[in-house]
C-alpha cells in the first residue's frame, strides 16, 4: 500500500509534538549559567530547576492514557499544546523562582503526555507497511527540537538581551506551540479510537482518506482486535512469568539515562564552559553537537532493520563508555580540553545509533500484546524518573569534580555491555509471537 498525502500531513502534525518534546527539554542548557545568578542557585537548586520539567514528564506521562482514552488522541494532544504554550509564555513572565518552577512542571506535562499520545496516534493512523517509520518520525522530530533548541539559544545569545536573556530563550518555544495547537485542528481523529467508541461510519471514512486499500475489512479487523483487547485487559502483569520482560525494560530504560545523555544535553553549554570554552564558542559547539545527533539518528533508522537491536546496542554502548571516559579523563587531567567537543560528538554519535534509536522499540517488543500497554508504561516510567534524578544530581556530582560524572557513567555503561551480551534476545527479524516463545510468555 502506498502512502498518500493525507497520512504524511497527520504525521507531521502529530510529529510537531516530538519537536516541542526535544525544544522544550534541551532549551534549558543556555538559561543555566543566568538562572544561577538571577536566582542566587546552588548547585541543588540548579539540579532542581532544571529536573523540574522532567518530574512534569513523569507525571504527563504516566496520565496521559486517561484522556487518550476519554477524549482521543488528537484532541487530548490540543490540550498537550496548550500546555506547552501556557509554560513558554508563563517561564518568560515568571515573576520568582517558584513560578518558573510551576511553569517547567506544567510544560513537563505536555512532554510527558504527547511522548505517549502522538507516536500512539501516529501508529493508529498509519498504513502497516509504513508504520515503523512514520512512528520514527516522533524520533527524529525530537532530535530536529534538541538541535533548534540550541540553535535558538545562540542566535538569542547575539542578540543582547542582557538580564532578560533566559527569558526570551524559554519563551521563544510559545511560537512552535501555538503553531502545534493551530495544526491540530486540520487532522482528523484514530481511527481506532473512533472504533474503541463504537463510532464506525466515522472510523471508516477516516479509514478511506488515509488511502486504505480495504477500509470495510480494516474496520472488522480493528474491531476484532479491541474485542481480545478488553477480553484480556484484566491480566495482572506482575506475575513470575513476566519477569523476564520487566527486567528486561527496566534495565533498558535505566541504563538509557544512564549513559548520561540527557545530563549532558540539558547541561551541555557548562560543561563546555567547564573546559574554557567562552559563552560564544559553547554556544556553537552546543549547535555541532545537536547536528551531530540529528545525522546519526536518522542513520540509525536506516540500520535498525538491518543490523538488529541487540548488536547496535552493543557496537553503541562499547563507544559510548570509551567516549565518557575520555572526557572524564579531560576533565580530571586539565589538558586537551580543545579535543572535548570531538569526544562529546563521537559520545552523542554511538548513542544515537544505539540506546536512542533502540529504547522505544525494543521496550515495545519484549511483552506480549495481551500485557504490552503495561510493559510499555513501566519501561517509560523507569527512564523518565531516572532521567530526573540524574538531572538533579549532575550539577551537585559535577561541583566536586566535572570529571566524576563521566567516570560514574562509563562504569554503568560497562556494566550494561555485559547485561546486554548475557542477557538481552535479538529481536531482529522475529514475529512477536515467536520472541513470546522464546522468552517464555506465551499462553
């Protein structure tokens, strides 16, 4: 089946909201340095104002399946985009330290949410031939958000704004989120939540503009499934048979944070500021790295088909604990700190091609469909708590010594190459039913 012009539109509008998703989280990196003096922070507090968003996400996401449920997926992403628009508007007119917290928290929930809803709307909406890479476009979207983040930063950086910098840095994200809001009043409902609400003709005629082939007999299939879907909804997931998987996207989930990524893109300008870079310079090297992570995820899409999840995950892990150590050792050394930006783009490029591309669709193989929403919602939440928590701490780590944070991040990282060469099933080119086989949670 072909793709036709109407599913790219609904995709590239749901997608918008991964490119606030990664604006929104990486945007913080230039406002750190004035948040400081403007608020007097410590390095806690620091911790605490940039992880607030994160707990937001924690939150947003796991909520965010209650009015998906309700009121669908595109129009419990409207509310998602108000959010954004309310926390861009609300960090740039914050009034006290307090009030900048709320409005990260409040923004932290619309990433949270639309992290769940737009890749879900996007699969529901998609032709099956087509789906893994539509829903890769969520992916890469995020990245594009990281890149023009920092890309925004430093263009604002020349622009001389003084005192009113951060403000004008975080509030610039209102643009994109109104813009977000506007689109999604031009795309139409899933199709198969208009289905799960017995509303048919509606599911059906959705079907036909998405250039089904079959609407009629699409429709019965999406019936069909909804149907073993609620005959099953009751199975308990925390039961011995399911240990395997849990710990399987537990781990995947912990030790994505782990890497130290998103320590790193949410801190990046001081960490280059760390190593002598001057405010323009780290603003350009934020850029480099931001490009970087852009060209290595959409290659990664490319591969992940091809080589499998499990040897991208352990070609990728290997670099990624070489590359942090390396940095560590700058750090702790003091010499060839002009060779940092080339560690941390190398560091961001063999993450790209492995714990990025892999986390979200290795999470979302390992469990049965009968239990594979809940798996999903454990796998998610692991990472996005431990995301905040090292977000937290990074700066408190980094105010001893900038060079513990990297050597504490090759270690876990060592540790999770020999999980995943002990532990962890390829799933390459396996029909789900029969990794349920193999893992041994099958009915």
């Amino acid at each position: 089946m072909s793709i036709n012009g109407y599913v790219v539109k609904s995709t590239f509008v749901s997608a918008l909201g991964g490119l606030l998703f990664g604006f929104d989280t990486a945007v913080i990196a230039g406002t750190t340095h004035q948040l400081t003096e403007v608020y007097n922070l410590t390095p806690y507090l620091l911790g605490l104002t940039v992880s607030s968003a994160l707990w937001g996400t924690v939150a947003g996401a796991m909520t965010a399946g209650y009015p998906g449920q309700r009121w669908g997926r595109r129009d419990s992403l409207r509310i998602m985009a108000v959010f954004y628009l309310l926390s861009a508007l609300g960090c740039a007119m914050a009034w006290s330290w307090g009030s900048l917290l709320a409005f990260r928290i409040l923004g932290g929930i619309g990433i949270g949410g639309s992290s769940v809803l737009a890749p879900m709307y996007i699969a529901e909406l998609s032709p099956p031939e087509w789906r893994g890479r539509l829903v890769g476009c969520f992916q890469i979207s995020i990245v594009l958000g990281i890149l023009l983040a920092y890309l925004s930063n430093f263009l604002i950086d020349l622009m001389n704004f003084g005192l009113a910098e951060w403000r004008w840095q975080l509030g610039i994200a209102a643009l994109p989120a109104f813009l977000f809001l506007l689109m999604l009043f031009f795309i139409p409902r899933s199709p198969r939540w208009l289905a799960l609400k017995n509303r048919k003709q509606e599911a059906l005629e959705v079907l036909r503009l998405t250039g089904n082939e079959n609407p009629e007999r699409e429709l019965d299939s999406i019936m069909a499934s909804i149907h073993l879907e609620h005959s099953s909804a009751a199975e308990p997931i925390l039961q011995r048979k399911y240990l395997l998987p849990i710990v399987l996207a537990v781990t995947a989930g912990a030790f994505n944070q782990l890497t130290g990524i998103n320590a790193c893109l949410y801190y990046l300008n001081d960490i280059f500021a760390a190593a002598g870079a001057s405010k323009y310079s780290a603003g350009v090297q934020s850029v480099a790295i931001g490009c970087t992570n852009l060209i290595f995820t959409v290659f990664a899409m490319s591969l992940i088909d091809k080589v499998g999840r499990k040897k991208l995950l352990l070609t990728g892990t290997a670099g990624v604990c070489i590359f942090l150590a390396a940095i560590g050792q700058i750090f702790r050394s003091g010499t060839h700190q002009s060779w940092l930006i080339w560690m941390v783009m190398a560091f961001m490029g063999f993450f790209a091609i492995s714990q990025g591309a892999v986390i979200w669709v290795y999470i979302s193989e390992v469990f049965p469909t009968r239990v594979r929403a809940k798996g999903q919602a454990i796998g998610t939440s692991t990472l996005w708590v431990m995301n905040a928590l090292i977000t937290a701490i990074f700066p408190v780590l980094a105010k001893k010594s900038s060079a513990t944070p990297f050597f504490f991040f090759a270690t876990m990282m060592l540790i999770d190459f020999i999980l995943v060469a002990a532990m962890y099933p390829e799933t390459k080119g396996v029909s789900l039913e029969q990794l349920e086989q193999r893992l041994g949670v099958a009915n």
